[in-house]
C-alpha cells in the first residue's frame, strides 16, 4: 500500500517543480500575444495611462468598433500597456494556449512515467 503513496508523492513534486515563477508566466503570455498577431501599445502618455486603467488588469475584453471585433488585454504591471488584436490574433492566442497546455501536459506525464518505478537500490521489488 506504500507504493501509491510514493507514486503520489512523486506527481506531487513533479507537478511543483514543474510550476512556473509568475515573471515566466507573464513572459510567455506576452510572447503568444506577439506571435498571435496581437499588437502592443505602450501606455506613455497620461492619456493613455488612463484609459489602461479603466480596462481590467490582465483580462481580455471584448470590444466592437465600426462593426469589427476587437480584444483589448491590458498588462499596467509588466509592460505598461495594452495589446490590441482582432479576431484572428484572438483565436490563434486561444489555439496556442491550448497547444502549449497539451505539451506541458504530455511533457508531465511523460516525466512521472519515467520516474514511476524508479525505486532506487532497493530495486522495484522491494515493496
């Protein structure tokens, strides 16, 4: 009966060691918005200081204009400014996030089943 608790206590640090520090975190979501078409204006003018602080920090919003749809993501404490994308960009970010949980997934699974027998000297008969 030890060996799922020992298995569960291997996820477990897995899954920990696997987190990210909230600087990476920040990074990576500022790189699929780049790479997904969104575009980033600095918030450099009191004007603009402003109107980032009436958007939600760090959650996209919706807006239309003239007919067209457009995702508004303000970022007042990495960057200081606000990324501006259509609908387009919006669901390549999606697609990306998705693809990069997917792999960040198979890349824990594969980790724990590398390390799930593993017993060490004592062999995995020990138990």
């Amino acid at each position: 009966m030890q060996i799922p608790s020992i298995l569960t206590l291997g996820a477990i640090s897995l899954a920990l060691s696997a987190c990210q520090t909230p600087q990476q975190a920040v990074q990576d979501k500022e790189d699929l918005l780049a790479a997904a078409g969104f575009t980033l204006q600095p918030a450099n003018s009191p004007a603009r200081i402003a109107a980032m602080k009436k958007l939600p920090p760090n959650k996209f919003v919706r807006q239309t204009s003239g007919g067209t749809v457009v995702y508004v993501y303000a970022d007042p404490a990495g960057c200081q400014c606000v990324y501006f994308g259509n609908q387009a960009a919006w669901s390549s970010y999606r697609a990306a996030v998705f693809a990069k949980q997917l792999a960040d997934e198979q890349q824990m699974t594969a980790m724990m089943n590398q390390d799930a027998f593993d017993f060490g000297p004592w062999g995995p008969g020990f138990w």
